[in-house]
C-alpha cells in the first residue's frame, strides 16, 4: 500500500510537470526532479528489500488447490539441503 501511494504522489507531480510544459517551473529546476521524482521511485522500490510482498500471503489458498508456506532459514540452519529446498518460500500441495 505504501509503494502505491508514493506512486499516486509521484504522478501527480509527473502530470502537474507535464502541464506547466518544457519551460515550466517544475521541469526547469532539478531540486524538484530530485525530491519528487527520484526519491519517491527509491521509496516506492526500496520498501520491498526490507518486507516482502510474499509475508502477506502466507497461508493463502490459491485456485490450483496450492498454498504458500513461509519457512524462514539463515545461512547456517541449510544441515546440507539445497537452495531450492532452503527458499525463503516454498509452494505445498494442500491436502
């Protein structure tokens, strides 16, 4: 939901740019560029390297009868499996 409404931000900034035209206040000062356009991408982008999209469909049912099951792991906890099997997420056929 945050990615979406820095998103939501960034386009109106974007569409009130584009309206003043290429000599317009917006376009001709990079300060603004800066503020509204680059750091709202890193914020909206940047959000998933700390949650990820996938932690809020655990234990949710899809229409192929499969369900997500989180199993976190660190790098010491792998007793020799591979990274397949050590994924962060993996898909398990519901009974």
């Amino acid at each position: 939901m945050f990615s979406v409404l820095v998103l939501v931000i960034r386009s109106i900034y974007r569409s009130i740019e584009l309206i003043q035209g290429w000599r317009g206040y917006l376009i001709t000062h990079e300060k603004y560029f800066i503020a509204l356009d680059g750091i709202t991408m890193v914020l909206a982008v940047g959000v998933y390297n700390i949650v990820q999209p996938s932690w809020t469909k655990v234990g949710e049912k899809d229409d192929t009868g499969f369900t997500l099951e989180s199993r976190a792991c660190s790098a010491g906890e792998t007793g020799g499996e591979t990274e397949l099997e050590t994924a962060n997420a993996s898909i398990v056929e519901r009974k």
